[in-house]
C-alpha cells in the first residue's frame, strides 16, 4: 500500500481538517478539464497517428476537428487505450481506495481481454508476463522506454492530490511499473504528476516550469528547448519533448492541441497528455464546445464522473493522512 500517511493517520488521533468540497471550487472544474482533455487529444490525435506533419497537411491542412479515421478506422469521439487504460487505472485506485500495484495489473489484464482497439507492445508483453507469475512488476529493462506508462498517470495525480511527494511517486511507481519499469519512462511520468498537481492547485506556470527544467537536469535527453521536435516517436523521451514544446508554447486549450496533434507521430499520446496537462491548467470553460460535442458521450461521462470520484478520494484520503 502506498498511502504511507494513512498508518500514520491510524495511530495518531486524527483532527479533520475541514477542506472545502471540491465541488464548491474551481479544483473540480480544472480536473475534470484534464480528464477530458486527456480524451479529447487522445481522440483527435488518433486521427493522424503516425502521419507526419507534411502528410497532415495534404490530408487535412491543418488538423483542427475530432473526425474519427486514422489507421485504426475510428468513429469521430472515438478514444484509443491512452483514455480507456486510465479510465481502468482509476476504476482500479477507487475500487481499492488507494493505488495498488496489484488492482492495478488486474484492471490492465481485463482491459487487455476486453479487446481494446489499440495496445502498446510494451503494454502487451508485460501483462502476458503478470497473467504468467503473478507479479504486478515488470522487470526493469532499459529498452521499455515506451511512453506507455505516461499516457495514464492522470487518475494517479487526481488521487494522491494533497498527499506528501514520497507516497505520490510511490504511487507514481506502482501504476508505471506494471508495464513500463524504466528511469526514463519513471521521470517523465513524476514530471506529470507533479506539474499536475501545481496546476490542480492553481499555481502559474512558471512554478510547473521546474519540474519540467528538473526533469532535463536529471536526464539532459528530455531537453526540449532547442529544435522542434516534430513527429514523435512513441519513444517518451520524444513524446515529452513534443509535448512540452506545445504546452509551453502555446496560451490556450485548442493552440496547445492543435499545435502538438499536428506534429503527427505518436499523435493520440502526444495529444493525450498535452490535453490532460492544457485542461488542468486553463479549466472547463476554455475547451471548445465543438470538441466537447463531438466526443463519445459514454467517455465523456465515464471522464467527468472518473475525475469527481478521484477527487473525493483525494480529499477523504488527505484528510485521514494530514490530521490537523
Ligand atoms: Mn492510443
Ligand atoms: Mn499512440
């Protein structure tokens, strides 16, 4: 169990601290943002996956509507497993009341015989290994380097909202390590997390900026400042640096995903991410309603429902790990 507060919380008499309803604040607005967002450039970036940049533009000019297609054939609205893995992720963290590596592997394995349209090799490969030992935890392998784990860490930063960085990269680590247990995929995905979590709290960007800029320090390959990373790979490094080119770069939701899809590659993940971190960080009113409208109204819901449950965990889970 990773919620390393709540031992202590168990022993200690516990004082609630009274924390205003996430429901009463804009906190709900921002994470339900991000989890639609996070549906919405999954969505649209599925559209031209694998494309690059000069085939976007003869196909579609500039790519800046949810339209379905692309080579898995979708319907418009239609999500791939970046959404549908952290949807399971987070049916799992609610169900255990906590992030558990197990629950997680478990909910991957369901999702996974369920037939989804769309999974990783990386993903694959290690849940046929947890359904052959048991255990939630890959091994560690330089070469799953995949942005895999990455693309899910939403449902993770919602619930450990408001607990301490130890049990938030711990949690961090179980959900990735399931699939992917590798630094890179590791630090990339604590980036998102904690720039989450400063823009959950409201904070500028210039404070989510250094988690950004520590994640470079750490692994100078992540740098993102110098050349345009165009068509990225499924490769995180890669995938980050798109992203983080488009998110910073841009001033609004729609900018920042039309900016990040349109550079093709890995584009449903590149657009997940960038969506999830765009929603946290500029709020409901900013996505268009025409992206609102055209999405899945069953994934529209499971989103919006996924990210108010999530919170109230959040919320229960602080309240019983910071007594007082
Ligand atoms: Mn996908
Ligand atoms: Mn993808």
């Amino acid at each position: 169990m990773f919620w390393t507060g709540e031992l202590i919380a168990r022993t200690a008499p516990v004082r609630r601290r009274v924390a205003p309803a996430p429901w009463d604040s804009p906190l709900l607005g921002k994470a339900t943002a991000a989890y639609l967002g996070l549906a919405i450039g999954d969505a649209m970036g599925a559209t031209v996956e694998f494309l690059t940049p000069n085939e976007i533009r003869h196909q579609h000019g500039e790519h800046r509507d949810i339209t379905g297609g692309g080579w898995l054939r979708l319907k418009a609205g239609q999500v791939t497993d970046d959404t549908t893995m952290s949807l399971a992720l987070g049916e799992s963290i609610l169900a255990a009341r906590g992030v558990d590596a197990q629950a997680a592997a478990e909910a991957f394995d369901a999702w996974m015989r369920a037939k989804p349209v769309d999974i990783g090799n990386t993903v694959r490969r290690n849940l046929i290994q947890f359904r052959k030992t048991g255990k939630p935890e890959a091994v560690a392998s330089e070469h799953d380097a995949g942005n895999g784990a990455a693309m899910r860490v939403l449902p993770v930063a919602l619930a450990c909202l408001g607990q301490d960085r130890t049990a938030t990269l711990a949690a961090s680590r179980a959900q990735a390590h399931v699939t992917h247990h590798n630094l890179h995929s590791d630090a990339a995905c604590d980036a998102l997390i904690l720039m989450l979590h400063e823009l959950l709290h409201g904070h500028e960007v210039q404070d989510l900026r250094q988690h950004a800029d520590r994640l470079v320090e750490q692994f100078p390959l992540f740098a993102f400042d110098k050349k345009r990373r165009d068509n990225p790979s499924g490769y995180v490094v890669e995938t980050m640096q798109a992203v983080l080119q488009a998110f910073f770069d841009t001033s609004c939701f729609e900018d920042c995903l039309i900016d990040v899809v349109n550079r093709g590659g890995d584009a449903d993940t590149t657009g997940a991410i960038a969506g999830m971190l765009a929603g946290a960080r500029y709020g409901l009113d900013a996505i268009p309603k025409r992206w609102l409208r055209a999405l899945d109204p069953a994934i529209r819901q499971a989103c919006e429902q996924q990210a108010a449950d999530l919170l109230r965990l959040s919320q229960e889970k602080s309240s019983l790990a910071f007594p007082g």
